[in-house]
C-alpha cells in the first residue's frame, strides 16, 4: 500500500469526536486554552485514529497512540503506533491556521507539515518551511532515502510538504475527512 495524506479543518471539530479519543488524549485537548487549539487538536488525534483504523481495518478506538516525548517522558511527543503483532503503519501529524493533516505509511520514515503563509515573516518561505519540519518529523533522514513531495492543500494560503520512504514515485492517496473541505 502507498502512503495516505488525510486532510481535515477545523470546520469538522466536533465534542463527539472526543469518545474517538483515550484518556491522555482528551486532557490534552481539554487543556488548552484557546478554542482553536483545541480543536486543532481535537481534529489530529481523532483523524489520525480514524486514519490509522482505516489502514488496518480496526475500530478507531483500538489503535494505540503513544505520544511519549523521547527528550523529557511527558505525553506531547510525536506519534507513534503500538500494535500487538501486527504491521503497523509509521504516522505523522500537522495543523496550522484552519487545516489539519495526516500521513501514514506502511513502514519507514515519514513526516508532514502544513504550514499557514500568513503566519509567516515571509510568505514565500512556505515550502522551505514545511520541507524542514517535515523532515525534522520524519527524524531528519538522509535526503537519499527518502522522496520530499509538495502537497497541494485544500485551501488557498498554505504550503504543504510530504516526506516519505524513497522508491517508485507514486501519488499518495488523498482522503477529505470527514467530507471534502471547501474554501
């Protein structure tokens, strides 16, 4: 299976999507302050579940997310996937402004990043930007060993940047969630 990309905005936050959570999850969106925050966040770890379930055909609320920073223990950390025995997929999580994005593949490094142009000093920075915080989540591999693609985003005013394993160049396969987003 080739990588997905799963879009998303802040348009689908919705407090039912917080039974798609666990425990760990839910305080972390409780805890912020800021609705749009919460509700970037509410959006990434629901769909990441729903993207991760998709790809292995179990519910959402049997995968296992671990988000334990690998520098301090806390659980803000980069995703991870824990499977009992089975394959599971490598992940990554982006949001800014009103877009949230997932990528997952079946194994190897992989990282993406979404990055609002408006919040930036420079607009057109906005790939160089993504490109770094997509490899930066991918654990910084070797350009060699991996494909950095641009991403085209469902709205206007953001850059978008892809890093997944090298090999036959293939489109990922793009997934709206929960409908298509409209500008």
């Amino acid at each position: 299976m080739s990588t997905e990309v799963w879009w998303s905005s802040l348009a689908a936050a919705d407090r039912d999507l917080l039974g798609l959570l666990d425990a760990a999850e839910r305080a972390r969106v409780e805890s912020l302050v800021r609705s749009a925050d919460r509700g970037r966040s509410l959006i990434s770890a629901a769909m990441l579940r729903t993207a991760v379930a998709a790809h292995l055909g179990i519910a959402p609320a049997d995968v296992v997310v671990d988000r334990t920073c690998a520098e301090c223990g806390g659980p803000h950390g980069a995703p991870r996937i824990v499977g009992r025995g089975a394959e599971v997929p490598s992940v990554s999580v982006s949001h800014s402004g009103l877009l949230a994005v997932v990528a997952l593949v079946p194994s190897g490094p992989v990282g993406v990043d979404v990055q609002r142009l408006a919040d930036l000093g420079d607009p057109a920075d906005g790939h160089a930007w993504a490109t770094r915080e997509a490899l930066f989540k991918a654990g910084k591999p070797a350009r060699g060993d991996v494909a950095i693609s641009g991403l085209r985003p469902p709205l206007p005013g953001y850059a978008a940047v892809l890093v997944s394993p090298a090999g036959p160049a293939s489109a990922p396969r793009i997934t709206y969630w929960p409908r298509p987003i409209r500008a």
